[in-house]
C-alpha cells in the first residue's frame, strides 16, 4: 500500500531480459534504507527488492506488468519515481494507492501557468477506467487531484515542489505515463456495471 507520495527519484542502471522477465538495476539514495523482498513504487508500479548491492537495488517485471505499464520503454539512464510502501499508523498525504498499475496514458499537453503547470492525459476509455473532476488520480505513482475530466482525457495541475522532484519536469507529449485510479472509484463503477 502507498500514499503517492515521491519519496525520492531512482536512475536506471542496468535492464536484463531473461525470459518474459525484465530485471531492473535502479541507484537510489534510498538503496541503503532497503532490504530482500521489500515493496518499492516504481512509477507508480510495486516491484519487489530482489537484490541489493552498494547503492543499487534490483526489481523484477514479469510479462504481465510489461504489458500493462510503461516499464518496458525504460532506458538505462531514465529517472524513475520512487515510493517505499506506507508506515501502517503514519499520515496519509496522498490517497490510497495500491501499485497496481491500471492502464498507460499518453502526455497531450503540458501548459505552463503563472508558478505551476497543467498536464493533459488521455487514455483508452474502452477499458472502462474513469475519471471526476477533483477526484484522485495517480499519474507515474504521484497522487494528484483530476482538474478536468472527460470520458477519455483529464488535466491535473502540478505545482513546482512537485515538478522539481518527480518526472514530470521530464514530460513532453507523446511521453507514455502509468496510470492507477482510485481504488474506491473502480469499485463503485464495477458495482454499477454489475448491476446494470
């Protein structure tokens, strides 16, 4: 379980395939803090510590999380968003975010405002994925509140803390993000299509 909260930013240092596997080699000034078999948010997506040396750690994606996230675009060099899982009695910033990558999006837009930004996303809404205006949404792992929604396309505005420490000072259009929606949303949409 995470917030949505970015704890820190991770650089991609090695990507092996073996199999339908991809094994991703991150720094992190976090690395130290880790250990075996922990759930750490990688752009939103939970992965699993599967080795630690000096300052990199090692995740593994199987097939099934490269075929629903962004993961499988990553190059060595990339920066990633990084969360550690909640502290079970600690504040709740964000929202209730699973990792638990729902579908990708891609960047449509990006507007710069007097002191923050807004970003447009647009996604494929035949997967029944929606969006309110002023409900959460998680982009790459950032807990955001939507701005504008539509039935297949919303904004959220980003202000500068934001921007300087996680990816989106990287965005441009056409860049591919990872999107969860809120949990409490899907559940209520799957009630309503169950019963209609």
């Amino acid at each position: 379980m995470f917030t949505g909260i970015i704890e820190t930013l991770g650089k991609i240092e090695k990507l092996d395939k073996e199999g339908d596997n991809l094994h991703i080699t991150v720094s992190s000034k976090i690395t130290s803090e880790l250990k075996i078999d922990q759930s750490v948010a990688h752009n939103g997506v939970c992965l699993t510590v599967v080795a630690l040396e000096e300052d990199r750690y090692t995740v593994t994606a199987i097939e099934e999380t490269l075929d629903k996230t962004s993961l499988g675009e990553l190059k060595v060099g990339d920066v990633v968003n990084l969360e550690r899982a909640m502290v079970l009695g600690a504040r709740l910033d964000g929202h209730i975010v699973q990792g638990h990558v729902d579908q990708t999006a891609n960047c449509i837009s990006v507007e710069q405002k007097d002191g923050s930004w807004v970003f447009g996303f647009e996604y494929d809404s035949s997967l029944n994925n929606v969006t309110i205006e002023k409900g959460s949404i998680t982009v790459d792992g950032v807990s955001l509140t939507v701005v504008d929604s539509e039935k297949d396309a919303f904004s959220v505005a980003i202000i500068p803390y934001t921007y300087e420490h996680t990816r989106f000072n990287t965005y441009t259009p056409g860049t591919m993000v990872n999107l969860e929606f809120d949990v409490i949303g899907k559940y209520v949409a799957r009630l309503l299509q169950l019963h209609s």
